[in-house]
C-alpha cells in the first residue's frame, strides 16, 4: 500500500459547518464489473474473483462489505447526496499513499528518517488498520467507502458508484490526482515505467474514466502539482501516489523516505498549507501478517508530537476528508464505528 497525504487549507470554497456530521449516513448503490488482469504486478498477483467474492473478513472492519451477486455485473442508481455546506476551513486536502509497509518498520525504522521526523512535529495515528490486501481494495476504500467485491490488483475492472470525487464536484469543490510517473493525463494503460494504474483509483471509476474532457482535467502527472502550487489553483482535494519506486513498493524505506524529504517540504512551504492546511499521509496495506499501518496528520495547528490511539482505518479517512468539506459519507466510511481523524483537527 502507499502512503497518504492530505492536505486542508483555508476555506475559500467552504462556509457553516454542519451542526452534527454524525447525521450523515450515506449508503450508495454500485455497479461492479471485474475481469482478470493480464497486468498485474508480480509480486501483489492475486486471482481475479468471480462476482460475489469478498476480502478475507479478518482484514475488513466489522461491518459486512455489500455482497456482489453472481453475473457480469449488478447495477442501481447512486443516489445523489443531500446538498449541505462545507465545513469552516476546508479548504485544501491532500492524500499521499504510500505502500507496503507496516507500522513497526517505519516509526522508530532509522531507514525513515522523515517520515519519523513529521510524526515528532506533527500527529501520528497509532491505532490505524489497512483493510484487505492487496493494494487496489485498499485504495477503492479509501476514495468510495468500499471494496466493490475486488480483491485483486485487476487493471481492466471497472466500478459505476458514487465516489470521492462525484461529491466533491457536488459542493462545486475542485479536485485533483496527481501521479507520479504518469506519461500524460488520463493515461488508462495498465503501467508505464514504475508508473501502475492499480494505484490510481479514480481511473476505475466508470463515471471518471468514460469522460475524457473530466478525466483529462483531474487525473494528471505529478510534475502539475507544483505548477499548480505556483499559479495558485491547487484544488480543494488532492490525491498524491508516488510511484513504485518513490512509494517504497519496488524501492527501500530509506529511498522512498528520501524521495519524499525532497518533494514534501514544497507543499509544506505553500501558501494554500501556510494558510491553514492539513496534510494525511499514510500507507494502502502493510505487510501480509500485519495490516497495521503508520498514518500521519500534519498541519500547522495540530500538536507536536500528538499521538491519537483510537481505532482508525482507510474508512476513518474518507470520512475524515468527507467531514472536513461537509459531504456525507460514503458506504463503509458512514457506519457508527468509523471514527474521523477530524474530530483531532483544531477547530
């Protein structure tokens, strides 16, 4: 899995907060159609299910994944979600995803000095669990609320159901994906040098991935990211993925830790984070023995060192980044157990 980070700054694009974001339960329909992937990568293979299937339940949080009936696909109407008012301040968000490594080999790991260097200065989740292996269920999660019935890292699969983006373009907030290694915007191939679409969720959208001039806008290169950083027009949310050498997938903790002490300091020094952002940074799976994962919260008003022990999960940070902009919740990321990392945010 990777890293993430997210980055919340000023509220250019938000106002009133919402009077009680424990009233936002959100349960989409979705359509999901799978097919074994001639591309995945060798060392995350893992068979393709057949419609119906669902990660192993010792890796899922305690509520059930929406089952998937057999046939090609099932498919129902999203409903759309109730319009309500982003939260104050929400005014940037930025995941970074980094991949397969558990807790213990990054925080205390001399390997990684950066990353531990943040956890000192910043906050650290110490209780936070990926939820399935291998790393494209992970991510699904992270951006949808659910698996969609995927337990492989299948390139040619497609998911038709309300996501992150859908209701971040709801509230008439922007947002972005930025992919390291990515050859040109909205590239749909499968890999390209240590660029891996099992990376990038958002191309598994159907909704996403069938519009060229939505997909062309949102889903881009990395190197965007600091012309946007420098123009000023850096979106509401902002998804990062390193590729696989930068994210510790193909490279060292000590390689992907370095490569992110030269690209983090320039979102840090920005003005849209200097205003007020606040940045996740954590990992789509640890190893197979151990799914619990280092994640990161940094902001310039969140305490030093803070170290927040409830029980979090890739749900908790949807539904972290859905209550900072005042959306409701998305599948899993709506159940009474998920807690929000924003409930630690300052005010």
């Amino acid at each position: 899995m990777a890293l993430i980070l997210v980055a919340l700054t000023g509220c250019h694009a938000a106002s009133e907060a919402l009077e009680d974001l424990g009233h936002h339960h959100h349960h989409p329909a979705h359509e999901v159609e799978e097919q074994k992937s001639k591309d995945e990568d060798a060392g995350d293979k893992t068979p393709t299910p057949t419609a119906g299937a669902t990660p192993s339940p010792h890796l899922e949080s305690p509520t059930p994944e929406p089952s998937v009936p057999a046939g090609p696909s099932v498919s129902t109407s999203p409903v759309p979600p109730p319009i309500s008012k982003a939260a104050p301040g929400a005014g940037h968000v930025l995941l970074l995803v980094l991949e397969n490594h558990s807790f213990g080999q990054i925080i205390g790991s001399p390997d990684a000095p950066y990353l531990n260097r943040l956890a000192n200065q910043y906050g650290l989740a110490v209780n936070y669990q990926a939820v399935s292996h291998p790393s494209l269920p992970n991510y699904l999660a992270l951006t949808g609320g659910s698996a969609f019935g995927i337990t492989s890292d299948c390139t040619s699969c497609s998911v038709s159901a309300q996501n992150l983006a859908d209701q971040l373009e709801a509230r008439g907030l922007t947002w972005k994906a930025y992919l390291d290694g990515m050859p040109s915007a909205c590239f749909t191939g499968a890999s390209s040098g240590e660029y891996a679409k099992k990376h990038n969720p958002f191309l598994y959208y159907t909704d996403i991935a069938s519009d060229p001039t939505r997909c062309q806008r949102s889903i881009v290169p990395l190197a965007t990211l600091s012309q946007d950083i420098a123009a000023g027009t850096l979106p509401n949310f902002s998804f990062v993925a390193p590729d696989q050498c930068h994210d510790m997938h193909s490279c060292s903790v000590a390689k992907g830790d370095a490569w992110l002490g030269s690209f983090l300091p320039g979102v840090l020094g920005s003005p849209a984070f200097q205003a007020g952002g606040t940045i996740f940074i954590t990992f789509d799976e640890g190893t197979h023995s151990d799914n619990h994962v280092a994640t990161l919260v940094i902001g310039p008003h969140v305490r030093g060192g803070g170290q927040f022990a409830a029980s979090y999960d890739h749900y908790s940070l949807l539904r972290t980044v859905e209550d900072l902009f005042g959306l409701d919740h998305l599948g899993r990321a709506s159940a009474q157990q998920t807690a929000s990392l924003a409930d630690v945010l300052p005010r």
